[in-house]
C-alpha cells in the first residue's frame, strides 16, 4: 500500500495528494479494464472512446510530472 502511497503524493514531506496523478492513475485503470473487455468480447469499445481516456490519463499524469521536473525544491522556476 505504501508504494501506491508514493505514487499519489505529491510532496513526500508535506504528504498531500496530488489530484492529476489520482485522476490519471484512475484513468489509465479505466482504459486498462475497457481494453480488456473489449479484447474478450465483453463490450465491444469504440477506439475513439479508447484514445481519448488515454489521452486524458496520460495528460494528467504528465502535467504532474512537468510540473516537478520545472519546480526546485524552494519554489523557484529552473532555466
């Protein structure tokens, strides 16, 4: 469980939660079990209806990740 943990959390010392990776790791999950309803002829899914969760899942998680990758540690912007 603590590794879940530690990917939604944002920031380890403050131990908030980050929105966007919660949204986008329950997305990708989404897309993940409708891919596999589809691909057991369960439901059959529309590739569009596939693209955009992914798109949007992944969206989520990579404005998380930029977002660290463009912030130091005390709030200042890297060039």
């Amino acid at each position: 469980m603590k590794f879940i943990s530690d990917i939604l959390t944002e920031d380890l010392k403050d131990k908030k939660y980050s929105s966007k990776k919660t949204v986008g790791v329950i997305g990708s999950a989404i897309c993940f079990l409708l891919v596999i309803m589809d691909g057991f002829h369960f439901y059959e899914i529309d590739g569009t209806m596939l693209d955009s969760l992914l798109i949007f899942s992944a969206s989520m998680l990579g404005i998380s990740v930029l977002r660290k990758v463009n912030f130091t540690g005390n709030g200042k912007t890297t060039k």
